[in-house]
C-alpha cells in the first residue's frame, strides 16, 4: 500500500507569491495533519482534519496559511503572499482517526522563499 | 521539549554498540509517546510508541523507556547499525488532543 504522499517535493517561489502544497494521505486515514519543519528544528503542529472539518488550527501561525481537505482525502495547504520566514519543510501525516494512535509521514515539501 | 534551533545535541557511537537516546517532555497531561526517526531529506518515520499505562516497551532492536515521575522518555537501540545514523525525535500527545507535540531531536551517528 502507498504511503502519505506529497506534492510538489520541492518548491521555490519570490517573496509576495502563493503556493500550494498538496497531500494525499494513506487510504482509509480519516485524519490529517500538518506540520512545519524549520532547518534543524522539530516539528511544529499547523492543523488537523478529521474527515473534512479542522477542530484544530491552532499552529496556524498567521492568517495567510489556510488548508482545506476535501471528499475526506486530499488537502491542500495554502500561503497566501509567501514571505522568507515561511521557508520551511511542510510535513502531512494521516492516521486512522481513532484517538491517539500513530500518524504517519509524507515526505515532505521544502519549500524556499526568495 | 522546545527547539534548540540548529544545535542539536549529537550522540556518536561505535558500531554494535548500545545507543540510549533521552527526551524530557513537558506536560503531565501527556498520555502517549511516539518515537520517530527521520533520515536526510525524507519525512519521519515511526520506530515504536507507548503509552502511559506502561513503563516499558519493547521492539525489534529497540525499546522505549518512560518515567512519568520526572517526565522523561528514552530510546534504546541495540547493537547499532550505521543504518541507524538519522535525527531521533521523540513526541508526546496530550490526553485530550490530536496533535503532537515534537521535541527538538538528537542527531545519532555511527562510526564504522
């Protein structure tokens, strides 16, 4: 079976554009979630969906990050007028939604801002 | 379990010998604990978990310790392989929440 699988892999882009980052999770995961990882730091929680609904978007640092999931499978996380600090690695894991349980990791898409 | 920004402590050890991988986590609430693994350039990938209820878990090569009196978590890999050389991270969920909470990670190499 496919495992979390993400897209683009690698992304540049100027300061002020958006982008889009895409994820689809493991079938049958009815939970995802986002992560932001900076050079050389951990993890940081963005958002969770269970199903399609966010009941937490907490790590949303700002108002230009936003992320929508549809059909209960793919979500895309979007940056609206991308500035350098964003420059990160953007992580998507998806479970099978009971509580606590293992999520499991895409590979990520790194994402530069010039 | 706050980054350390871009020093992360660093565990070298000889190849076939034990690695003890350590985490303080910061909240009482937390009732489960995952470790991960994650290599150069890829996404983490899960080694074992556990939960609360336990003090000890064991795996294939590896095992987890938890001390909830003092809140801390370790990894135990035996007879350590070059393969294992990656960034370790451990993380914690909180009894009422989905989202994990990830530690800064120890970068484990292994000399040959």
């Amino acid at each position: 079976g496919a495992g979390v699988s993400q897209s683009p892999s690698n992304k540049v882009t100027e300061k002020g554009k958006d982008v889009e980052l895409r994820c689809d999770p493991i079938s049958g995961h009815t939970a995802l979630y986002w992560y932001r990882q900076s050079l050389g730091q951990g993890l940081e929680f963005l958002i969770y969906f269970q199903g399609n609904s966010a009941p937490d978007k907490s790590g949303l640092p700002s108002d230009r990050f936003s992320a929508e999931r549809t059909g209960g499978s793919v979500s895309t996380l979007t940056i609206q007028r991308t500035q350098q600090e964003d420059s990160a690695v953007y992580l998507c894991a998806s479970s099978f939604g009971r509580f606590q349980e293992t999520q499991y990791f895409g590979p990520g898409t790194r994402l530069l801002v010039l | 379990g706050e980054s350390v920004g871009l020093h992360l402590p660093t565990l070298s050890v000889q190849e076939g010998d034990n690695s003890i991988i350590n985490c303080a986590y910061s909240n009482s609430a937390s009732d489960y604990f995952i470790w991960y693994k994650q290599e150069s350039g890829k996404g983490p990938q899960f080694i074992i978990d556990i939960r609360s209820n336990m003090d000890k878990r064991q795996g294939q090569r590896v095992t987890v310790l938890l001390n909830k009196t003092v809140k801390h978590l370790s990894l135990q890999i035996a007879a350590t392989q070059p393969g294992d050389s990656a960034v370790y991270f451990c993380a914690e969920n909180i009894s009422h929440g989905n989202k994990l909470v990830f530690g800064a990670g120890t970068i484990l190499r292994v000399k040959s």
